[in-house]
C-alpha cells in the first residue's frame, strides 16, 4: 500500500468522518498514516512526514469558527512541495477554500455514506497520480544523519556551541552555512548539502541574503525546518498558526534557549501512526471521540494514550460494534456501515426527540456512576442527532449501553429503541 498524509479534524464531530475516509483510503490501496492531537506541534514534524508519503488526503469541515488553519496549512504545505492532494470539503463550506485546480470532492455530514462512489472514484484518481509502487529517493543518504545550521553567528558563541552540541547528542553531524558575504545563486552541490539534511534550524535574526537564500531553499525542499529568533516582535504571517512559525528564544539565556531547540527537536522526531489493519481507522476515530475537545486543545497524555491504543492494545474497538472488551466479538462494521443500513427508518429528528425523553427519564432512574455516563452518552448522541450526523448518533449510543436501551424500552421511545439496538448490535 502506498502511505499518503492523512489530515483531518480532532474534534469529536469529526471523529465519524475520520473514520469513513481513513477506511475508504485503505479499500484504494492507500495506507493513512496520521498524527494524534497533543498539546503541541511544528512545521518540521509535519514537513518530515509529509517526505515519507506519497501525496495527501485532506478532510476539510465546518466550524463555527471557519475551516481548521491547521489543515489549511497542510494543504499549503503539500502544494509547496507539489505532491499529488486530495482535498474532501464539506458541502457547507464556500468555494475559495481551496484553489480551484486542487483535485477535490464534496461531502454531506448528512448523507456521506450515500456519496461514497464519488468519493471511492476520486480517490482512484489520486491513486493514478501515486502510482502502484513506492518509488525510493533517486539519490538516498548513506551518511550520518545531519543537521543544518543557518544563521548561528546571530547568536552568541556561547548559544552557538551549546546549539552544536545539543545537535551532535542527538545523533546529528552538524553542517552550518558559511557566514559572510557569499557569491549567489550557490552552485549545485551546495543546494545538494541542504536538499539532503535531516533537519534544518534557522535563526531568523541573521537575515543577510545568504541566510535568507538557505532558508529559501530548505523551505521550498520541504526540509524540515525549526526557525528560531530573539526577537519577541518578530513578524508572524497572519493565516498561518503560530505553533508552525518561529519560536522565541532568549538571547541572554543559552540554557532555556538550548531546552527550547531540545522540544522542538522532541516534537519534529515525534512518529505519526498508520492505519495499516482493517477495524483501525474506526478504532480511532472512536478514542478520538473519547478525548475530544470543544476547542481543540489536548495535553500529551492524549496523544501518548491514543498511540498505545491503536498500535499496541487489544482494546475496545468502534469497529466492532457491540463488543464490550478483548475477546468480544459482535458486528464486524463501522457505525456509518450500520447508519447507512438503518438511516431510512430512523429520522434523526424524531430521534433527536426521543432522546431528550429518554435523558429526562434517565436522570430519575440513575444510582450508579456508570448510569451517570450512560446519560451523558445519550446527551451527546442526542446533539449528534440534532447536528445530523446519523453514524455520530449511533457511536455515542453504543456506549450508551444496556440500561440505557432498557430504559428506553419502558419509556416508549421507538425510534430511540430502535436506534440502541442498531448500536449495540442487537
């Protein structure tokens, strides 16, 4: 399978729309390989990962504060690198999103199942671009791994050393950009010295042409790149994130400079995980789910749980629905399989109903904790409902559970019912 860049949103309505595209991925031959939310990231990650695959497939959804700047920068990152992309929009989203020349492809939060051979067709385009098999670099490094420096006279010597030798403990021999005047454009082998670095950091505060040439040709390499400055008044580019332009560092103090340089390099060696087996697409989209926040801000621990789930753990998966541990085995298909099997006599209106009925109900029935989380899986299935997202809706009503779905039975909710049952594969 050909690996590709798969970006998407973190947030919990996006989980079920992370899962239908990561699948879809996998039945065109296309291994997804993706990054868990954590508290923090840089540009340099996401250029080093996006040199390991083939192209990109970008899942671009509403917000109430407009499209993700995150994946917007993805998509830029790809385009800067000219690497075939796939850009799936949501249908409420206006046109200028993306230029027009990007291979793209619109889908409902409603009906997405229902757009699936549109989809399932785009992607084997974007497949024709890739080609079948991995192509390897033309001219691979058989040296040491290494790390280049631009701009390192802008700091002091002290700063500079410790830069050096940080780099040099890390496993990296260090290259630097010759300081002083320069003869431009650089001949071939230099841009060679660049193109094939590891990893480049550049201190933006020596801003003389020949550094700004380096930096211009690590950029448009793609090679990953950590850019640094002691200017706090630096300007930053306003449609970009700021987590992926220059970080601040103290010119006076080398020691939280150096632990700085150290958390990016942290954060730039940090692996991405692929969704190589059937089932882990829908396994993580439901952890993500779990750990989803309203704002999209996440603590390490997320990503660090996330990873151990989906590579290491034989752990509840929402692709096995109805199982409730290792071992249980119940329907082998994701939620929007089963959404787009019971959509027709489920209206997620009258669910969406149903299920505030049944959370009131809920309230006065509850003794233990695990009820209380029954009831908040059933708050959240009914917003899902609500919103129209049929598969989302089915999600939170598996972990809903058997005393929700007796509950409802009693209550005289139908459609909720029928849906409890569809989740918990009953």
């Amino acid at each position: 399978m050909q690996p590709v860049y798969f970006a998407h949103g973190y947030r919990e309505r996006e989980a079920p729309f992370a899962a239908y595209f990561g699948s879809l991925c996998r039945q065109a031959g296309l291994l997804p390989s993706l990054d868990p939310p954590s508290d923090d990231v840089n540009a340099a990650k996401l250029e080093r990962h996006l040199s390991y695959t083939k192209g990109l497939v970008a899942v671009v959804s509403t917000r109430e504060s407009g499209p993700s700047p995150h994946i917007l920068f993805e998509i830029s990152m790809c385009l800067r690198a000219g690497n075939p992309l796939l850009v799936f929009l949501e249908d409420s989203l206006p046109g200028e999103i993306v230029p027009k020349h990007i291979l793209h492809r619109r889908f409902s939060a409603r009906s997405y199942v229902r757009e699936t051979r549109e989809h399932a067709h785009a992607l084997e385009i974007l497949c024709t671009y890739i080609g079948q098999e991995h192509t390897p670099r033309y001219q691979p490094s058989s040296e040491q791994r290494s790390c280049f420096f631009i701009g390192l006279p802008a700091v002091s010597a002290e700063m500079a050393a410790a830069f050096r030798a940080l780099a040099e403990g890390r496993g990296y021999s260090v290259v630097e950009a010759p300081s002083g005047p320069v003869q431009l454009p650089l001949p071939g082998h230099q841009h060679a010295i660049v193109r094939t670095a590891s990893l480049t950091v550049s201190i933006l505060d020596d801003s003389t042409a020949a550094s700004m040439y380096y930096l211009g040709m690590a950029r448009s390499g793609l090679v990953p790149t950590i850019t640094l400055s002691t200017d706090p008044n630096s300007p930053l580019a306003a449609e970009i994130p700021e987590v992926y332009q220059r970080r601040i560092i103290e010119a006076g103090d080398t020691a939280s400079a150096v632990a700085m340089l150290e958390d990016q390099i942290e954060r730039f060696e940090e692996d991405f995980i692929e969704l190589d087996r059937e089932g882990k697409a829908e396994s993580y989209a439901h952890q993500l789910s779990l750990a989803s926040s309203p704002v999209g801000q996440y603590s390490d621990s997320v990503r660090a749980t996330i990873v151990q789930e989906i590579t290491m753990g034989d752990k509840y998966s929402a692709g096995q629905v109805g199982a409730q541990g290792p071992g249980a085995h119940a329907h082998d298909m994701t939620f929007y399989q089963i959404w787009a099997q019971s959509q027709d006599s489920i209206d997620l209106g009258t669910l969406a109903s149903e299920l505030t009925s049944l959370r009131k109900h809920l309230r006065g029935k509850a003794s233990d904790p695990e009820h209380d989380a029954a009831i908040g899986a059933v708050a959240n299935a009914e917003i899902a409902a609500q919103a129209g997202d049929g598969p989302g809706a089915l999600a939170w009503l598996a972990k809903a559970g058997k005393w929700a779905l007796d509950n409802a039975s009693k209550v005289g909710v139908g459609v909720a019912t029928a849906a409890l049952k569809a989740a918990l594969g009953l």
